[in-house]
C-alpha cells in the first residue's frame, strides 16, 4: 500500500515530468488512493488539473477540478480536432509561470 501522505506535488526539473507514463492495469486501492491524494492537491493548490506525474508517479492517470465537479481519468485517450486556439495557462509543476498554449478547440 502507498503512503499518499508522501504524494507532493513535484517541481520542475524533476526527472518524472519528462518520463513517459505508464498504463495503469488494475484500478486497485493503490490507484483510487492516489487518486483521492491528487484531488486533495489540486484543490488546495487552487488548480484546475494534475497528472501522476507531476506527483512524481508514473502511472497514466490525472484528475480535474472544475465547477466543483471531482473527475479522475485513468489511461486516457485524447482525440482533438477543430481549429487551434491560444490559452493562458498555468502550471503547479511550474509556480508562478504562466504562457500562451497551443490547443485545439474541440477533445474527447
């Protein structure tokens, strides 16, 4: 079982952020604690979203935070299309940054 008490929210340059995630197989206690610990996070960080590995994990999952609405996506599969729009956007692995991406107006 994992100490989620240990889940940070790590920050760049750490070596995680570059890795490749990895597919989660099973959704056991492990992921759904991961989970919950990730939630916590990005609700105290004020956050819209964070990924595993941002908390240094590698497994491919992220949570979201958006009108009050707690999502958990685990192995997820973007599909995008439409025109390219321009955002500001911030980053918890990246404090006090924010920069213009690049993103495509519609995904699924």
């Amino acid at each position: 079982m994992i100490d989620t008490k240990k889940i940070r929210i790590v920050i760049h340059p750490h070596p995680q952020l570059r890795k490749a995630s990895q597919h989660v197989l099973e959704i056991n206690d492990d992921i759904k604690a991961i989970a919950s610990r990730m939630l916590v996070l990005v609700k105290q960080m004020k956050g819209a979203g964070l990924a595993a590995n941002q908390v240094g994990l590698p497994q491919s999952m992220f949570v979201t935070v958006l009108d009050g609405v707690d999502e958990v996506y685990i192995n997820p599969f973007i599909d995008a299309s439409g025109p390219i729009e321009y955002l500001e956007e911030g980053c918890l692995s990246l404090p006090g940054k924010r920069v213009m991406v690049p993103r495509p107006k519609r995904a699924k």
